[in-house]
C-alpha cells in the first residue's frame, strides 16, 4: 500500500502564504498526484493535482494564487499557497492515483487562514 506523509500546515493571516508537501513512499512511472480540501460542511474539493507527464489542474477559486510542483528525486509535490484568504481554510488531503494500485490518500493537514 502506498503512504503519504503531509507536512507544513498552520494559521496564517489573510494575503499570506504557505507551502504543503507531500512525500510518497515509492516510485512510480505514472501518476496523478495531488491535494483536495474539505472545509467543515462542505464536499471534498479538488484544489490542485500534477502528472507524471507535468500536466497541471487547478480548482477555479485558486487559479493564479496556488501552485503545484513536484521533486521526482524525493517523490514529493508541492503546493505552494499565495495570497491566502480566509475561505481557504480546510483539511487539505493529499491525494495519489496510480494504476494498479488506485487512490492513496493522507491523513490531512489543517490550513487556518485568519485574522
């Protein structure tokens, strides 16, 4: 089974910024691999997501002030958060689909963004 270990959540003010990693254990040739969030009442969303081939979505409410990245040395994606904004705040869970071994994903970081 694949893990995912989630790093780098916290509180941050309004028009601030933070980085989430997410290490893989394991190398794969392809894959999608990427961070959802669920904020309290609300559906799971789609926030960001990378492929092996370098393509790149966005959720339309970060498009232009979140970016995904990814180190295929350390087997870790990256999402760095700009301009954050108090909607912003939710679980963010990092997410893996490989064929064969289907949906990873961890256990969830908390982003707060407040004044």
């Amino acid at each position: 089974q694949v893990q995912l270990v989630e790093s780098g959540g916290g509180l941050v003010q309004p028009g601030e910024s933070l980085r989430l990693s997410c290490a893989a254990s394991g190398i794969f040739s392809i894959y999608i691999m990427g961070w959802y969030r669920q904020a309290p009442g609300k559906e799971r969303e789609l926030v960001a997501h990378i492929t092996s081939g370098n393509m790149t979505n966005y959720g339309a409410s970060v498009k232009g002030r979140f970016t995904i990245s990814k180190d295929n040395a350390k087997n870790t994606v990256y999402l760095q958060m700009n301009s954050l904004k108090p909607e912003d705040t939710a679980v963010y869970y990092c997410n893996l689909w490989v064929p064969v071994y289907g949906t990873s994903w961890g256990q969830g970081t908390q982003v707060t963004v407040s004044s």
